[in-house]
C-alpha cells in the first residue's frame, strides 16, 4: 500500500475498532499485530460480555456510549459473531447485595438505562437454575454478549473494506511521532500512530514512568460442551464488583454465559503478578467451585476447554485513551482491563474524533495519558 | 480422591505399552498400566468377538500372570509433572503418584478430506475394522480400501475374510516404492511371511497403486467413489469406503507433560527417555512404526523406567534394526502431496463444527483459524482436522491445556483443587 495515513498497533478489538473508526473517516489504515492471526490476546481470552458498570462515572459514560454503537451496528454482523442480546442478570447472594441492586437500579434510571430489581421469587422465575439461597438481583436487559475474536475480525474486514490493510507477524518493539520500529528493525512511517498494544502498549513508548501504569491481570475461563444451557441471561455475582475492583492479589467471582453454541462459558478470576500463560490449578478450582455453588446443574456439564488471558489493567480501572504528550499524531489506547470489548467501539469513536481534531462526543479527559497516577492497590 | 502410588506407570496397553508394563513389573518394580479401553491389546491387537493375534498371545499370558495392576477403562484426564496423573475411572477419580511414567499412547488414523468424504459409508480404514471386530456385518458389502500404508492391506484381508467384497484396495504409493522394500523384507523373515500371508488372503482384489480416492457420491449414503489412477479416472461403485492416510502419533498427553516433539514424534534417546525427567516413551507416539518397533521400544522403555538400565540397553540392537525397517517403510509410503489438495473449498475439513476449507483458506495458522472459524473446537478436539490441516495448510500443533478430554466440572474442580493442597504441602 502507499504510505498509510495512520498506523495501529495492535490488531485486538480495541485497535480493531479504531482502525475501523479511522478507516470511516477515509483514511488509509495500516494495523500491525505481532502474532501469525489477529485478535489472539486478550480479546480471544475474554467472555464477550458488553455490559454496563459504574465504578466510576467516567466507565459508565464509556460502556454506556459503547453498547449504544454496538447495538447500532448489530444488524451488519454475521452469525459468527455470536450477537446475543441475552440480557445480564446480577445476583445477590445477601441483603447487603440487594441494597446495591437497588443503588445500581437508580443509578442507571437515571440515566436512562432499563433495569429491574428482582427479589428471590422473581429470581427463581428468571433463572430457575440458579442455588435457591440467593436472595434476589438486578436485570439489565439491554446488556448483551458477543464472541470476541469474530467481532475483532469483522471490524477488521471492515477496515480492509475500505481501503485498509492487516499486517500479521509484524512485530513493533517502539512507537514514536510518526513511525514505528519492527522487531526486524525496519520502520514505518504515518502522520497517525495509535498505540493499541494491549499489555505490552506502554513499553512501547520511550518513557519508562510510563511502563508501569499497565499491569497484565491474569484471568481463567472454562466452557462446556454444547448442549442444552442452564441460564437464558449472563448470570454474574454483584460481588463480581468487589472481584473486578478490588484490591486483592486474586481473586474469584461468578459470571456465567450461556453461548448461542449451546455452551456454557464459566469465569471469572483475577490475578496480579502471575506471568506464565499456564492454568493455575488452584484458582481454576476456586473459580469452578463458586459457580457451581451459585449454579448448581454446572457440576454434571462437562468443560470441553479452559484458558486463560491477561487483560490490561490500571490502578483507577480506567483505561489510557488519547494523544501521548509530547509526540505529536501519536495516540495510545490500552488499559481496558476487563471492559475491553465493551468499551471498544467508544475508545474508536474517541480516537476517531481527537484525530479530526473534534471534540470527542464524550469526555476524554478522564481517560488522558497524563491524568494523575492512581497508586496500585497492590504490590 | 483415590490415591495409588507405585513404581512405574505405563499409559497405554497397545504392544509398547503391554511390554513396557510386563518387563518392568518382571524386572521387580510395581506396575499400573492405565488404559481408557475395557480389554488390553490396543487397537492392533483389539479383542474383539474373536481370539487376539498370534504375535499377542505372549504378551497377553504374560501380562495376565504379572503383578500388574491394570486399570482398565480409565483415561489420563491431567498431570501435574510426569510423575502425578490424575485418572478418571469408571468409578470415580483417582491420582497416581509414580517414579516414573512410559507414555505408549500409539496413533491415531490420519484422515485427509476429500469431496464427498461425509456420506455415510465413508469412514476411516481403522475404523472399519473396528467395527466389523466388534461383529458389525459386512457380509456381502462391496467395500473399496484406500488410502497408503500397511495397515491398509490387513483392513482389506480382514474385511474380506469377514465375507465383504472387497472391490478395490487404492493405495496412493507407487508400486515402484513398494517393490523397493523387498530386499529390506527379505531380512525380516517373519514380516515377509506376514505380508505374503496378507497378500494371498487379498488374491484376486483389484489393487491399484499411486491412485487415489478423488471423490465420493451417493445420495443418503455412498454409492460410488471417483479414483484417479496414472491410466484415467475410474467409477467403482461401493456401498464403504474405509479409508485411511497413514497414522499420527497420538502426543496430547506427551505435550501436556511438556515432552519436546520433533516434527510430530515424541523425541527420545537410546533409552526412550523423553527430556522431562521420569517420563519415557514408546510405540507410535515416538514415531509411526507398527508393532515390532513398538514392542521393543516398550520393553526397552519398561526396563529403563524400573531402573534395569543394562537390560535395556541390551535390547537397543532389536530396537534399531526395527526403527530402521519402520524408517524404510514409511518413506514408501509417504504420501503424495497431490493428496493435500482433494479438498475442494466445499469440502467439509471440520466436521464437529461443520467448517469448509474455503473458510479456512484465510488463515496460515491453526489457532487463529480456530477462533476465528471454531475449527477445531468441537467434540473430536481436532483430532481429525489438525492432522489433516497440518498436511492440507502446514499448520503447526496448537497447544494443549486441561482437560485431555471434556469431564464433568466438578471432577475437574476437585482435580485442580487437589493440585494446590499438594503444591502448598
């Protein structure tokens, strides 16, 4: 191809999203990813979930904006992509639960977002699978699921579509205003860069105070054979929050899928610290154990597969979205954790704006490079 | 969890693995050999309806005046090192704590698609086999063999002795090749004998060589195949066609103990030591070579692992004049790379997830494929489309995590769980 306009590093769903954002606005896309196929890292790792939270304003703005875009974009998918608008079901295993059901219920009424606060009667007749000690829960209808890697290959497509190209095996060991450096020491040169390296973004900037505000958190999933599922709604803990957010070295919550293959997808964990891409024996059985004590019917399916991934997080759960100080057309896009297929289709339409030189059509700024260091909650 | 602990563990009770566990529980180590079928022998010396073969009847006697404890019907689910497998049985779960483990998990039937290869009626040649051992009738049925390799011969001698009519054996190596072996047959008496039996039982089956099996057709079931042959194409008409393209090594569990291939063998020294410390291995996984090599691999491999180092070793010159037989044949036979290209972009490469070639054309490698396509994915765990991928596209090995096989979610939590207590012990 002639020389690109913009290049993205990273061919997961959140440089996927972008390129297919960039590539909207007529310009000529060049997307790079290390490995032999694209959307191998942490997308191909995920649960698929795009789904609405509130930890901080600031995420809910970003999920809530993204699952918009992805509903408009349903009706293009192809089946492969797995669109499920299943719905999410929150679970409260105690009263303290269902008192943040209740805060979360109003909190997304008053922003327009449909849920509903279900009491254990409802409960049974929404899930009749679910443990019968569990209290009660919040349904949020509009929260659907879809299969990572297919919707990352067809953002990709559509990138190609129009005018686009995919470079697999291209490896980038440096990002810098106007060109990246290859493993093989060539460059590459655009008036865009988007840095959408997952994990390995940050070491790719020349700053090493940088480095650090991504860590990889490793998670495990288990999926079943095909069959009939047990639960019509993705089925989470509400304590899945305090996993997600919380300060521990690792940790493990409920949150189950049912997959239109007729699977059923079991997680969730979260480690910090952990390095090697090998099953860890003990959290897999904590991370079984507890969804087979909220959904009982799970201990006779049998587990086809288990994997696992590494999502990149950071100190405030929010992820890095914009220019990189300092270096100019330089734009990075990482740190999505756990929300990084919610959320990509917002981190696109952000990207896509700040490089027009619009104002995004929500705001960036808690999500900035040089916003102010959270301190990690662990070592 | 039941808990067992011994001295040697041997996977597999095909010949290397029946070997391995009767010389080393006859050298004075105790012996669990582990097999997921009811009956030993493996698939070569299955025990049907009817008696084993000649050459496993030693074999047999011997294993069953042994000390070893043979489990049969139980599967190797996980590991934790080579030396802990954890074991579903028909019972229940168990964990065996071993000094050392033999891995014989044999080969599997390589199977390269063609159009039409998913009619009923068209199965694997091993597989045909099986079937008519297991007293399926195949009396009267016009059956066509195809494929390469010498299994191919005794799935034909055995299906006509069984009352089939054996219409074609289609063999895709040339005839030049296999007439090239007859100077090395000649030094192996009894496996020249072997094959002259094989041949006579097969007289008057029409045999064609470096032709193939092109496509398949019929409407609810295969009614005929195309061969092409170096003098045209050919329509024989045929109710099975039991097809098969040489046998993989069967290394799943090898690579979950992290074993170090070479090409898709499991790689071994003069001891059948594989690198991971306490793990041995024999028989096809080291390498597709039937079952004389796999017998005096598994002795070897049962001797070493006892720790009877010297008897081992005493066996090495059997061992390799066989490796070097096997070694022959297999360049004999080895297969066309036209075989790589039957497959039309219609042509069904994944039949657990109903995937087509040309849906995999896109990809140049088997993980992303798999993502993206869910080839692979399915029940058989690629057991079928990953060799023939590896063959078709060049794809590598995809790696391989628990469990070895779907299992019920509270036994694999109970597993893992028990993976932890031990490692915080």
């Amino acid at each position: 191809m002639k020389t690109p306009d913009a290049i993205v590093v990273g061919a997961g769903i959140v440089g996927a999203a972008c390129a297919r954002a960039l590539a909207r606005d007529d310009r000529r896309v060049l997307v790079l990813d290390a490995a032999p196929g694209t959307a191998g890292g942490a997308t191909a790792a995920g649960m698929g979930h795009i789904i609405i939270t509130d930890d901080s304003e600031a995420q809910f703005e970003l999920c809530h904006r993204s699952q918009q875009l992805w509903d408009e974009l349903a009706p293009e998918f192809p089946v492969g992509v797995q669109r499920d608008e299943c719905g999410c079901v929150w679970v409260a295993v105690d009263d303290e639960d269902l008192e943040a059901a209740q805060q979360k219920r109003d909190y997304y009424a008053a922003r327009g977002i449909r849920a509903e606060v279900l009491d254990q009667r409802q409960l049974r007749e929404a899930e009749p699978a679910l443990a019968h000690e569990l209290v009660g829960g919040l349904r949020v209808p509009g929260d659907t699921v879809v299969y990572p890697p297919a919707a990352a290959e067809w953002l990709l497509a559509e990138t190609e579509r129009r005018d686009g190209q995919i470079r697999r095996n291209a490896e980038v060991v440096a990002v810098a205003s106007g060109a990246v450096t290859l493993a093989d020491g060539s460059a590459l040169s655009a008036p865009i860069i988007v840095n959408a390296a997952g994990d390995r973004a940050l070491h790719l900037l020349p700053d090493p105070r940088l480095h650090d505000l991504v860590r990889p958190r490793k998670g495990h999933l288990a999926i079943t054979e095909r069959g009939r599922p047990l639960i019509r709604h993705q089925v989470a803990e509400l304590g899945y929050f305090r996993s997600a957010h919380g300060a521990n070295q690792s940790s493990v919550a409920f949150n189950v899928q049912p997959r239109t293959t007729g699977q059923t997808l079991i997680g969730s964990s979260r480690q910090f610290g952990a390095t090697h891409r090998a099953v860890d024996h003990g959290i897999l059985a904590r991370m079984l154990e507890r969804a087979m004590e909220l959904l009982p019917g799970l201990a006779d399916l049998r587990v086809i597969r288990t994997w696992t991934g590494f999502r990149a997080a950071t100190a405030d759960k929010l992820p890095y979205i914009g220019p990189v100080p300092g270096h100019e057309g330089l734009f990075v896009a990482t740190g999505h954790e756990g929300l990084g297929i919610t959320t990509s289709l917002g981190t696109g339409g952000i990207i896509a704006a700040q490089v027009r030189g619009e104002t995004p059509f929500i705001d960036a700024a808690p999500y900035r490079l040089d916003r102010p260091v959270a301190e990690w909650s662990v070592a | 969890m039941l808990e067992l602990r011994t001295d040697v563990t041997v996977v597999g009770a095909g010949p290397a693995g029946v070997a391995a566990a009767v010389e080393a529980s006859e050298s004075g180590a105790r012996v669990v050999l582990v097999d997921d079928n009811p009956k030993s022998g493996g698939q070569i010396w299955r025990q049907g309806t009817g008696q084993p073969p000649a050459g496993a009847q030693p074999w047999l006697r011997r294993l069953a005046s042994s000390t070893v404890e043979h489990l049969s019907g139980t599967a190797v689910v996980d590991v934790e090192g080579a030396r802990s497998l954890f074991l579903r049985r028909p019972d229940g779960l168990a964990r065996v704590h071993t000094g050392a483990t033999v891995l014989a998990t044999g080969s599997r039937e390589r199977f390269l698609p063609f159009p039409g290869w998913t009619l009923p009626g068209v199965m694997g040649a091993g597989g045909a086999q099986a079937l008519a051992k297991s007293g399926w009738p195949v009396r009267g049925t016009r059956i066509v063999v195809a494929g390469s390799g010498p299994l191919l011969l005794a799935v034909a001698h055995y299906l006509k002795g069984a009352g089939a009519q054996v219409t074609a054996l289609v063999e895709q190596a040339p005839l030049g090749s296999l007439i090239g072996m007859a100077p090395r047959l000649m030094r192996h008496p009894r496996k020249l004998k072997q094959a002259m039996s094989l041949a006579a039982g097969i007289r008057g089956v029409r045999r064609l060589y470096s032709s193939w099996v092109e496509a398949a057709q019929g409407e609810d079931a295969v009614s005929s195949v195309t061969v092409r042959t170096p003098g045209g194409r050919h329509q024989i008409e045929c109710e099975l066609v039991a097809c098969g393209f040489g046998l993989v090594p069967e290394t799943r569990l090898a690579r979950l103990c992290n074993a170090a291939l070479a090409e898709e063998n499991v790689q071994v020294d003069s001891l059948q030591r594989t690198d991971v410390e306490g793990l041995f291995a024999a028989g096809e996984i080291t390498g597709v070579g039937g079952v004389d090599v796999a017998l005096a691999e598994g002795r070897i491999a049962g001797l070493a692992a006892a720790g009877d180092v010297d008897a081992a070793r005493a066996l090495s010159r059997v061992r390799d004049r066989e490796q070097r037989f096997a070694a022959a044949l297999e360049a004999a036979f080895e297969l066309s790379p036209e075989l790589g290209a039957l497959a039309t972009d219609a042509t069904v490469v994944c039949r657990c997830e109903d995937v087509t070639l040309g849906e995999l054309r896109a990809y140049e490698d088997a993980r992303d494929a798999k993502l993206k396509t869910r080839c692979g994915m399915g029940a058989c765990q690629a057991r079928m489309c990953g060799p023939a991928m590896r063959f078709i596209g060049g794809w590598k090995q995809d790696s391989i995590r628990p469990p070895l096989f779907p299992i019920e979610t509270a036994a694999l939590a109970e597993i893992s769980a028990a993976q932890t207590s031990e490692a915080m012990q």
